[in-house]
C-alpha cells in the first residue's frame, strides 16, 4: 500500500515521471522505500525545507500503524 502511494505521489511532482523508482527492502520491525527521481527533480520531491518529504513521511507513518511494521522513506540521489 505505502509503496503504491508514494510512487503515485512521486510521479504527480516530477517532470520526468517515468525515471522514478522505488525499491523495497524488507526487514523485521520495519520496511524501508528507497525512491529515486532523476537529479533535476530531487528538489521537487524534497520540497523547501524539506516540506514535501515530511509530509510523504507523515503519511506513510499513517499508514503503516494499520500493519504493525513501520515504513521509512529514503531519497537516493
């Protein structure tokens, strides 16, 4: 669900919509979304001091108390 939410997020942000990537890594206690955007969108996801991003964050922590594992966003540049 999370995964889905913030590619769909991602996408509506950025120019180059097709360049965005969001790999999954499981562990026990949490689960971690690694996005990647192309270089001349990471400001746009980030947003001015970093209002974009916390609010994606904001939502995923909603999200992930339905499921009992926590979800952590990551931005790879």
């Amino acid at each position: 669900m999370g995964k889905e939410l913030i590619e769909f997020i991602a996408r509506s942000l950025v120019t180059e919509s097709d360049e965005v990537d969001i790999t999954t890594i499981e562990g026990d206690k949490f689960t971690i979304l690694e996005l990647k955007v192309a270089e001349k969108d990471i400001g746009k996801v980030i947003g001015k001091q970093g209002r974009i991003v916390k609010a994606m964050r904001s939502i995923l922590s909603a999200s992930s108390n339905n499921s009992g594992k926590r979800l952590v966003l990551e931005i790879l540049d």
